[in-house]
C-alpha cells in the first residue's frame, strides 16, 4: 500500500467534514487497482462506514457501491496534508500521566 | 525460558458476525508491526481475520509487515488450538463485544474460549488481550491451571481485559507501519499492549519484563489517555454540535449525495466525541499470581 498526501483544494467537491474523517483514520480515501463500479471517470474510492463510494478526480461522488466494497483493496490511501491529523499515542505522551 | 524466546504462539483475532469494521483490522495490522519489530519470527504469528473480502482484509494486514502472512478465519482458530504443537499462547481479541461474549456468527462465550485453551495439547501457558466492549464477561472464571486424576495440570490461563463490564474505548491515532504512518481509531488498551511488546517498561522495578508489567502499563497508559480524551471531546463536542446543525440544514435544502455525505461525516465525528465522553473503562486482570512471573 502506499500513501500519498494531497491538499484539500485538490478535491473541491467534497465537504471538509469528509476529508476530517479522513484524516482521522474514521474514513478511507484510497485508490485500488480492481475497478469495482466501472464508471470511467472514478479514480478514487471513499469507504465511509460500511459503505463505499466512486469519487472523480475532484471528489465529486459518482455513485454508492451495491456491494461495497466486494472485489476491492487498498493500493493507495490518501490524507490531506494541510488538515489536522490525530497525534500519536506514543509512549512518551502516554507516559504523562506518571508526570 | 521468556515468551519471545520460547515456544510461543502469538494469536491476532477478529471474529465478527458480519463484516469485520476496518479499524479493528487495523488493530491487528499494528498488533503485527510491533510482534515482528519486537523480533518474534513471522512463522510464530497467527492471524484469524472473519469477513468475505479476503483481498481488501489482506491490504490492511500487509501493512503490518512487508512479507506476505497467511489470514485465516476465527473458526481455524479452534481446529488449529486442537492440534497446537506449542507451550505457550498469546493470544490479542479486537473486535466486537457484548453479554453474549465475543461477536461471531455464533458468539464466543467465556466458556469456550476457556474450555478450547484448557484442552490443547502441549499448551502449558496461555496469555489473553481481550480488547472488546464487556470483556469484563471474561473474569470471574476457572482459568488457574489445576491437576486431574493422574496429576497432570492443565494450562495455566490468564485473561486481561481492556474493560469491565463496560464498552471500551478507541480514539484516532496516528502510528508508525512497515509502510509508513498511518490513522485509524484503535482499541486504546490493545494500542499500549503491542507499544510494551515494542518497548518493554519494568514499570514494578523487579528487574523482569513480564506479563504483570504489560497489564499495568497499558492499563495506566489508557485511563491517561482517556481522561485527557475525554476533556478534548467535551470541547470538540460544541463545535460539532453546531455543524451537525448546519448539515442537517443544508441537506434538508437540498438532499444531495455530497450533502448526505457531509452529514453523515460530521455525525460520525459528533456520535464518537460523546461516545467516548460517557465511556467508562477500567482493565482487570484474571490469574493475576503466574502473570507476575512469565516474562516478555
């Protein structure tokens, strides 16, 4: 798998809420080489929850998956490298609480 | 003989009714990066995986390490038990939980997680995570090792559980993979289990690395954590609740795909915030006495 970061104006189309929960982890924004919906302008997938979305190049949503994500996987996941990402839980900030 | 030196089997679960959630994978994932950091050999991990796509559950896992790893589903686990070759088991549950035990097509009761351990052969020591909602439904049972008729003594069990009788509580991190960092919201006593297996701390000063010390340190490392999760939810909670709002306005002007979806975003980032704010978690330690003494 390999990871990209791509800014936020990079995908206009989608609220910024979205590309929250994507950073977050909540939420994947990927790109897989088995096009599962066919449509010939997808070029990225959203899995949200249990569902799965095709997405255009600018984020616009082209249609919901009947079987989610059946047939996919992940070859390529992006965040957004201008938007807050969660801080590791890392040993030294977990230790703080012996501070 | 230490864990990771020894005959040890490192068990990565996920059962699941249905569809397995992909945090939970990517519990495992990081479970598997830090095993295999940690220097336990590929050969010795474990991973049962429950979910039809097989393809999309293996991309997750790879990210925890760079050389292909078989995935098997949670009912291997049992046959797999019933002919184990190994002394030792530890053994790492995410996924979902309830009263019924843990969440499979038929849910894994108390009992026969316990009954499966104290009937495998060779097993001398078994070590269990148990990361899901109401793990608490694990104590309280006969998992000290005791002798038959002939005097021969059944496996030592210990259980751990990331919480009582409660849900448990997950927050998004972002960690170090095979691959690179990723984000994903982890089981938060399971996350400090496998960082201890990566970097061991003595935290009773005995000068050993053991089980005791693991359950005391994810434990405490968790309950930090939660409580400063906790006051950071409370705040983000009152931003989200106005944008929750203004989403629900603007879809109901004008029901959209892109509106639906913006809804739904926001409503999945408000539900986690106050979820976590009404979590109670407290770990708990089953056959507490061979824990102190079982080293990493």
């Amino acid at each position: 798998m390999k990871l990209h970061d791509i800014l936020s104006a990079d995908m206009p189309e989608i609220d910024e809420s979205i590309k929250e929960c994507v950073n977050l982890g909540q939420w994947l924004l990927f790109k897989s080489e088995m096009k599962a919906g066919a449509r010939a302008e997808a070029v990225f997938y959203l899995k949200a929850g249990s569902n799965v979305f095709e997405l255009n190049e600018q984020g616009k949503i082209l249609q919901k998956l009947d079987r989610a994500e059946e047939g996919l996987e992940i070859d390529e996941l992006f965040y957004f490298s201008d938007l807050p990402k969660p801080y590791s839980l890392s040993n030294a900030q977990s230790n703080k609480f012996a501070a | 003989m230490s864990l990771i030196n020894g005959s040890t089997r490192w068990v990565l679960f996920l059962s699941a009714s249905n569809e397995p959630e992909d945090r939970h994978i990517f519990d495992l994932a990081f479970g598997l990066y830090c095993l295999t950091t940690a220097g336990i050999n590929l050969s010795d991990i474990f991973i049962y995986v429950d979910g039809k796509n097989r393809a999309w559950i293996n991309s997750i896992i790879a990210n925890g390490s760079s050389t292909g790893v078989t995935i098997k589903e949670s009912k291997d686990f049992f046959s797999d038990q019933a002919a184990n070759k190994y002394e030792n088991m530890v053994m790492f549950v995410t996924g979902h939980g309830s009263l019924s035990g843990i969440d499979s097509s038929l849910p894994i009761t108390p009992y026969k997680m316990l009954h499966c351990l104290k009937s495998s052969p060779n097993l001398v020591k078994a070590v269990v995570y148990l990361g899901q909602c109401y793990a608490g439904t694990f104590n309280y049972i006969a998992a000290g090792k005791k002798p038959n008729a002939q005097g021969v003594y059944d496996p030592d069990v210990i259980f751990m559980g990331a919480t009582n009788l409660h849900d448990s509580v997950s927050s998004s991190t972002t960690e170090q993979f095979a691959g690179g960092p990723l984000a994903w919201v982890a089981n938060l006593f399971l996350l400090h289990v496998f960082k201890w297996i990566c970097v061991p701390v003595d935290v009773d000063g005995d000068g050993k690395f053991t089980i005791m010390d693991a359950y005391k340190y994810a434990g405490a490392s968790s309950n930090g954590l939660n409580k400063n999760i906790k006051a950071r939810s409370f705040v983000n909670s009152i931003g989200h609740h106005s944008r929750w709002v203004a989403a629900q306005n603007a879809h109901a002007a004008a029901p959209t795909p892109q509106n639906q979806l913006a809804l739904s975003a926001i409503q999945v980032q408000y539900e986690l915030e106050l979820g976590v704010l009404y979590t109670h978690q407290e770990c708990w330690i089953l056959n507490s006495i061979p824990a102190q003494q079982i080293e990493i």
